[in-house]
C-alpha cells in the first residue's frame, strides 16, 4: 500500500502539469507582442504578457485568480505573433484544463464546456437545443436562459433548432471513447 | 476533384444554410462530396479545455472513418473550428511522438485506427487554390454588380494553420468577390476576431469585438463570412450591438457560398437565404433591381 502510495507521487511528481507549463513558457523575454495583439487584452484584469510571468514565477494562486485565460477566444494571434514562436494559445488551453483539474475553473465556462462534451459524448454531436437546456439545467440559473431567448425564439421561427429536453441517465455513444480518453490519462 | 465532406454539427442546426449552399455550389461547379458516416462531434472549442487527449481523438476519429474508406482526397471543411481541429492531429503526430499510439489506443475502441497523412483543408482554401476565381466565373450567370461585399475571413480558417493565405491580411476571397461581378468592400477587419465562444460566456466582451466588425463594415451592402460561429456573432446580436453603440449597425450578413450561388443563378430555396437572421430589405431590394432569379421576399 505504501509502496503503491509513494510510487504515485513520484508520477505525479514527474508529471506536474504546470511544471510542463513553465517548461513550454520559459524562453519567454516578455516583449509583450502578445498583449498588443490580444483582442480581448481590454477586458483582462492581467495582460497576457504578465499572465506568462506569472506562470514562470509560479505564482499559481494570482494566476487562477486571474480572468485572463478565461477571456481568450482562440484568435490565435499571439500564438502567430510570437518572436519566440512560443504556442500560447495552446498555453492558455492548458491553463483551463489545469483550472478544471483543480476544481478551480471559473463557474460559466468550465459548466459549458463540460455540458458541450456531455452532449457529445452522449449523440455524438452536438444538438444545439439540447446542449443550451442542459447548460441551463447544469447552472441552476433562473434568469440566464433569459438573455439567450430572444435568440432562441428567432432561431426556432426559423426552423432551424427545436426544442429538446436532454437526457440525463442512460448509456451515450461515446462511452467507451471518453472511458478510455480517462483511463489512459489517469495513468499517465 | 473530390473531397471527403465534414460538415460538422453547427452545419445540422443553426448554420443550416451554409451546409445547403456549399453543397449546392460544389455540386454546379462539378465537385463531388463524400459524406462520411456516422462522423462524429470534432471537440469544437470545448476538448481542448478540458483534455488534451480527447482534443486529439475527438478530431482522429473522424480522419480514421475516412481513412478505411480507401479514397484519395483530402477533406473539405466548411467550419472553422472543425477545420482547426482536424488538422491539428496530423500537425501535431510530427513533433509529439507518442501521440498516434496513444489515439489508437483509443479509437481501437471502435475498431477504428488512424495512421495520419490525410489533409484537412477549409472550405475557402479549397474555392481559392483548387477552384479559383476563372472557374467560379465561368460558371456566373448573374453577376452581382453593384453589390459591395466586406470578406470576413475570421480567425481558425487562417490561425494557426492555414499556409494558403496572409493570416494578418488575408486576401484570398477577393478575387472570389470580383470573381461574381461584386465591389470589394476595403476593410482591415478582415481578421480580426469576432469574439467567437466568449458571446456565450463573456457576451459584454464579445458584442465590444462584433461592434467593432459592424462599424468598420459600414458602407458595405453585405459581409461574407466562412464561419458558422463568425456568422452567428455578426448576424443575431445586432440590434443589441446597435443599441449599445448608439446607431443603427444592421446590415446582410451570408455565408460566402450563398452569395456564389446568387451568382450562378441557383434560387432562394437551394442557397437557403430564408433561414439567415440577417439578410436585409435593402439588400434584398438592391438584388430585386437587377436579378430575375432572386425575388425579394
């Protein structure tokens, strides 16, 4: 038991996420092209270029409180840009993932993304309606469907979505893919 | 020419319209589509913060369903995102060894295996590079003159991948545009982001990028796009985004093969125009003025 024990650290240990994170970050020179080119760098609380110090720092807690690798939208701009030809936007994808390994992931987000792949890995693909009831359902939220109504009803008009409750219980399509995505990154 | 045919999920649903019209205009212009069966969900934008494993798989099992169909041609990808995703796996097997022996090992699940070399291309590379504008032209039998079209190329079809186009100052669809008899609309926003998942999670954020494109596109009759996600952001959030900006910022937005099809003469009902949010009256009366084939609702 406590040989398994110490032998799990030490993968853990070998395999810390964001030690490979600072490995990718660590020939950044702080130039700061990314921050000149980040569509969404004005309405960041941390530019880009002081999130990548941040991460080599170490300075884990700043930077999971930080809404900066919640506000990118994959432009991949920075990634482009990038004198040191560092992948950044890949970076950033990381973080998130780190984020909701944690536990620490900002609410909105992390929910969506999480019921987007529960869609999938239910059908298949992804059933628009039903992905927007059950993100609604997940966040227990009585006026959030609100703001996206007026777009739904249009959308509706249209015929091109319909209304769809999602299932909850039941096996999906994709089990046996995401069972085995789990299983071989829990081993590794 | 031919091409495997992934039209992704968005294409099912809410960009509907886009699937119909790059089918439609495939199909005039001789080019034969293979759908794939039982395709499945790329992992949009959602895979990658969440795994990265299933990131690569998601997009693999795709490129796998194509692989045993023992048929030489590269994909054709309408979506962005879904063209981002499949390319990546192929982009990726070269520097992260490993990585092909851990998606089989996943996709054996299904019996399915991928043993990389198939190229994803977006549907705008395949128009521009394989097509070109001499034989769009060839096949124009309305021009759409005096129409002033802004291209919207958007972010994924050019970052980080591309290679067919300037990812900062793309042009490739220019010549598409005069190509159709059309004005180009002259813009620097042709890149520029527009926001994409953030309008569900960040929306404040998001309508500040697409208010942006709509400002700069003023003087325009129409953007085309080559994305559903640019698409929806620029088409349905406008009478929000003039509401906040305090003017009237409301203009046509189609997908580029709906304005080829226009083009080529196909109707209404094979280009889908009835299901976009924005397809405005001006517009609509301005194509009245000169086309036979296209009655204003």
């Amino acid at each position: 038991m406590s040989e398994e024990n110490v032998t799990l650290a030490e993968v853990h240990e070998v395999a810390d996420p964001m030690r490979v994170i600072q490995e990718k970050l660590r020939a950044c020179m702080q130039c700061g092209t990314c921050t000149g080119s980040c569509a969404n760098s004005f309405a960041m609380d941390h530019t880009p270029r002081q999130l990548w110090r941040m991460v080599q720092l170490g300075l884990t807690d700043e930077l999971f409180n930080s809404k900066t690798f919640s506000l990118c939208s994959s432009c991949y701009y920075c990634t482009l840009r990038c004198p040191r030809g560092l992948p950044l936007t890949e970076t950033i994808h990381a973080l998130k993932q780190l984020a909701v390994a944690k536990g620490i992931a900002e609410k909105k987000g992390a929910r969506f993304y999480q019921t987007f792949l529960d869609t999938v890995r239910r059908y298949g693909r992804v059933r628009e309606m039903e992905l927007m009831a059950r993100y609604f359902i997940i966040m227990k939220s009585p006026m959030l469907p609100l703001s996206f109504t007026p777009l739904g009803m249009r959308l509706m008009i249209k015929g091109k979505v319909s209304p769809e409750m999602p299932k909850f219980f039941g096996p999906g399509k994709m089990d046996a893919i995401f069972r085995k995505v789990k299983e071989l990154e829990a081993s590794s | 020419m031919k091409y495997f045919y992934y039209s992704g999920c968005s294409l099912e649903g809410t960009a509907l319209e886009y699937n119909i019209s790059t089918q439609a205009v495939m199909q005039a212009l001789g080019i034969e589509l293979i759908e794939l069966e039982d395709w499945t969900c790329c992992g949009a934008s959602a895979a990658e913060t969440l795994s990265e494993l299933l990131s690569m798989v998601l997009p693999a099992r795709n490129l796998a369903l194509a692989a045993r169909m023992d048929q030489d041609c590269d994909f054709l990808i309408p979506c962005s995102a879904c063209y981002l995703n499949l390319r990546k796996v192929d982009e990726h097997l070269g520097s992260d060894e490993g990585l092909l022996e851990k998606i089989n090992e996943v996709l054996n699940e299904e019996e399915l295996s991928y043993q990389g070399g198939i190229k994803s291309r977006h549907l705008l590379d395949v128009l521009a590079t394989d097509i070109g504008a001499e034989m769009i032209k060839a096949k124009v039998k309305l021009e759409l003159s005096g129409l002033r079209i802004a291209p919207y190329y958007g972010c994924q079809a050019l970052r980080p991948y591309g290679g067919y186009d300037d990812p900062e100052q793309p042009s490739c669809m220019e010549p598409l545009i005069e190509a159709l008899g059309a004005e180009v609309h002259p813009w620097s926003m042709g890149a520029k982001c527009c926001g994409a998942g953030l309008m569900t999670t960040k929306k404040e954020v998001a309508i500040e990028l697409t208010s942006a494109l709509l400002k700069a596109a003023k003087g325009a009759d129409c953007i085309a796009t080559v994305c559903p996600m640019c698409q929806m952001n620029l088409d349905s959030y406008q009478k929000q985004v003039s509401k906040t900006g305090g003017e009237n910022l409301s203009i046509s937005v189609l997908y580029l093969p709906q304005l080829i099809g226009m083009a080529f003469g196909l109707g209404e009902e094979d280009l889908k125009l009835g299901l976009n949010m924005a397809y405005t009256d001006s517009l609509k009366a301005k194509l009245a003025e000169y086309r036979v084939g296209i009655t204003p609702q």
